[in-house]
C-alpha cells in the first residue's frame, strides 16, 4: 500500500508519531469520533479522507471541514479535557495511526514543537470561527432588511399580469372607466332640479343599489340600479310612458365616484332616450328634496365556503399574543403564512376574471374617485394573488407580510367607514356579494394584520430571500 507522508507526518520525524499509537483501517461511512462522548484518543490521517461536522439533536448537520492524508483531528478534546465538539466521518477507505490519551500528554510534554503547532492551529481556528460569525450575522442582518426592489417586484408583476390579462379577458375594462366616450352627459344643479321637482317636471331615477335605495332616497324618485339595467328597463320606459315623455329625466346617486349615475345616464342615452340629465351635486340631494327614510335591512349574503372558515382562524391568533414563546415561534410565522396565503390566493381567483363586478363592489365603500376604481379593480386581485403565492413559497416573506398588512388596513378602514355610516353593503370577497360588513369582519381582518406583524417579526424557516434558501430556523 502506497503511503502518502502527511503534514503531520513530516513533523513526526522529529515528533517521532511514527513511533507512538497504532494503525487502524477505517472503511467508508464509519464513524470515527461521535460528537458529546469523552475524548480517548488522537488520530493521524496517513491515507484516505474524513470529513468533521457537527449534528444537533434533531439531526441537522453542518459540516465544518474535510482533512486529508497529513492532518490530524481529536487534539482539541484532548487538551481542553471536554467532550468531543465535533463528530469525525470516513468519506472513503482510510487509514490512520491512533494515539491514546496517555501517549499524546506524553508526546506534548516531550515535543514543544508539536505543542506550539497546535495552539496555532486552534488559534487559527478561533479566528476562523469569529470571522464566520460575524459573516453569518451579516447575513441575517441583511436577510432581515427590506428592500425597495421587494415591493416593485411584487407590485410590479402584480400590474403588469393585470394589464396584459385584462387585455384579453373578454371582460375587460379600460384603465379609466369612461374615458374615451363619447357620449356627453349634461349636469343639472341642484336649484335646478329642485325648481323641476317642484313643478312636477321631472322624474328622478336613483342609479344606486336597491339596499341604498331602500335605505334612503329622494321622495318618489324610482330606482335602476345600473346592475339590473337590462332587466328593469322595459317596465321602467313603460313608466316614463305613463308618467310623460317630455318630462327631464333627472338621474342621481350618493356615490363618490359617480360611477352609478352617470354609468345609467349613459345607458339611457344609448337606448335612445334625449331628455337625460346627472345631477351635479351627487352628495347634497338629501339635504335639498325630501326624502324617504327606514332602516337599512341587512343586503343578501353568501357563505364563503373554506375561504370564510380559514378567515375565523386569525382570530385566535390574539390568544397567542399571550403566550410569547409560541408568539416569537418561526413554525407559527409558516403557519401564518400558509394559511394567509391560501385566504388571499382564493378570494383572488374569483375576482381576476370579473373586474367589473368588483368594481361595483369598490364603488360601493365610496372612498374611491372615479379615476382610481378601474385600476384598483385590476390590480388589487392579482397583487392579492402575487403576494400570496410569496408568502407561500417563502420569497421575499418580510415584504410580501408588509403588503398584506397594507392591503388589510386598507380593507378595514373601509369596513369601519361603512358600518360607521351604515352602508347596506357586503364585503365583496368573492365577487358580487359575500360576508354583511360588521364588525367580526373587523376582527378577522385584525387577526390577518397581527399575523402579518408575526411573520414580519419572527419568520426565518423554509424562507427563500437574497441570501438563499433557509431550511431551518438559523441562531446566532
């Protein structure tokens, strides 16, 4: 057998190592040194190849070095007098020569030189070993900053799919409703069609929902909603036959927007009907026309199958604020990210293809100008879709949880804004209709915000950011 003479080996001509311990073959795969047990012996590696690492008790290895023929492992335990820090492995068929305790005390005391090459070779190793600290706390630190490029990748990607989808949806919308049309509508004041009222020359048609409708309007004004126009208008022109065709036909609506009142004028003057005005002023009639009042009755809702149970899930989350242990817990960050996920990831699907009944669904909070419900329409289901499949496949989880958050604030603002001012609307999760706006839909939405804060926090396992893929929770 071809023997090749190690580092170690050139020193033991004057250490004289060749003259101490035994020779051991150790083939493939054995285990030489175990990690935790009592040091015993010293081993010179003469042929082969063994690799050091170290294991935790859930059996994550990390492999710290690979030695060679000419190198030497088990001094450190041997000096220090502590368990082995390290386990020792055999990559391939190996040969060494083994020194027990007693002879490795002995040859310390009779060779400085050997003494002096390992505390070299241990002060080279802390140096090491700080040195990869400090790298690994860089590494988290900037594992843990965010990035401006995180929110125009997501937000980005998120309006580029909703555009180029939106052009060939054979529901489409344009980016700004009405723009392009051609169809002017004229606008009446309120003094105006205040006089019209009084003289009986006019007849008011209310644009907005039949719940809003119901809820308040202008004292014998008659309602249709831009959503059943089609359905309503043949009974509707019948009406105005009956009530006189030379009369204005005066449409309003209560919405900041004026998406429903001018959506109906226009309506009306494609069905060929001339005598169609908007009334100017779409906030100020019900302080000028007497109008007819009851309480608003609760609109038609839809269960929102295993998407609305999911939603019941953050609410427990405020129990866990109490227990920090579990609170600071990475596996409750993958928790929160999965289950987020699979919430915004559903309600998304069923808004993408039908833009404009969620428009109507936006319009509805009235929070929105007119300019900005299109593009809100678009691109909200396709960022809430984006981000959740990050949060999902843990990319960019820090930003993608800030999105979340952001869109959660946003949703309960118009939430506590619509029960404030007792709008009868749904939630419009999944499409048209959805959950009665109250406040346990607050709180839902208030446990999805603390998990977004939790992951934001704590989250560190099965996560795939800038500096690679990190499989288990990582401590410095």
């Amino acid at each position: 057998m071809t023997t090749e003479k190690p580092t170690g080996e050139t020193e033991a001509a004057g250490l004289k190592l060749c003259q101490l311990g035994h020779e051991v073959s150790v083939p493939a795969g054995a285990r030489i040194v175990s990690q935790g047990k009592d040091p015993e012996f010293f081993y010179v590696i003469q042929s082969g190849r063994v690799r050091v690492f170290r294991e935790t008790a859930d059996r994550i290895q990390t492999n710290l070095t690979e030695l060679k023929a000419g190198a030497y492992f088990g001094e450190v335990a041997l000096v220090t007098g502590q368990p082995r820090s390290a386990s020792v492995e055999a990559l391939e068929d190996s040969t060494l020569i083994k020194v027990s305790k007693e002879e490795f005390d002995r040859l310390l005391d009779q060779n400085p030189q050997l003494a002096r090459h390992i505390i070299q070779q241990l002060a080279a190793w802390l140096v090491a070993g700080d040195r990869r600290v400090e790298a690994e706390v860089v590494h988290q630190v900037k594992l843990r900053q965010l990035s401006w490029f995180d929110y125009v990748l997501m937000l980005g990607l998120s309006l580029v799919l909703s555009l180029v989808v939106n052009i060939y949806n054979d529901n489409r919308i344009p980016l700004i409703h009405g723009w392009g049309e051609k169809t002017a509508i004229p606008e009446i004041t309120l003094n105006q069609a205040e006089d019209l009222y009084q003289k009986k020359q006019a007849i008011f048609v209310d644009a907005r929902k039949s719940a809003f409708y119901s809820q308040q309007h202008i004292k014998d004004a008659t309602n249709l909603p831009v959503i059943l126009f089609d359905l309503m208008y043949p009974m509707f022109q019948f009406m105005v036959e009956q009530e006189g065709k030379d009369k204005t036909l005066v449409v309003y609506g209560g919405t900041f927007s004026r998406r429903m009142d001018i959506d109906l004028a226009r309506m009306l003057k494609h069905k060929g009907v001339n005598n169609v005005a908007v009334l100017k002023d779409y906030a100020g009639w019900p302080k000028v026309f007497p109008v007819q009042e009851k309480k608003a009755s609760a609109p038609g809702s839809l269960p929102l199958g295993f998407a609305g149970f999911l939603e019941w899930l953050p609410v427990s989350i405020f129990l866990l604020i109490l227990i920090p242990p579990i609170w600071r817990s990475p596996y409750l960050s993958v928790f929160c990210r999965v289950l987020l996920a699979a919430i915004f990831i559903s309600f998304a699907l069923s808004k993408i293809m039908r833009p404009a009944v969620f428009a109507l669904n936006v319009v509805d909070y009235n929070l929105t100008p007119a300019w900005g419900v299109n593009l809100w329409s678009l691109a909200l289901p396709w960022a809430e879709l984006v981000v959740g499949l990050f949060l999902l496949l843990g990319i960019r989880t820090r930003a993608a949880a800030t999105l979340i958050g952001a869109m959660n604030v946003i949703f309960i603002v118009g939430l506590v804004n619509a029960i404030l001012h007792n709008m009868p609307i749904n939630c419009g999760c999944v499409g048209e209709v959805g959950e009665p706006v109250n406040w346990w839909k607050v709180m839902k939405n208030t446990g999805m915000l603390i998990m977004c804060i939790q992951i934001f926090l704590y989250d560190r396992f099965l996560v795939l950011d800038r500096g690679g893929f990190i499989l288990r929770d990582r401590k410095i």
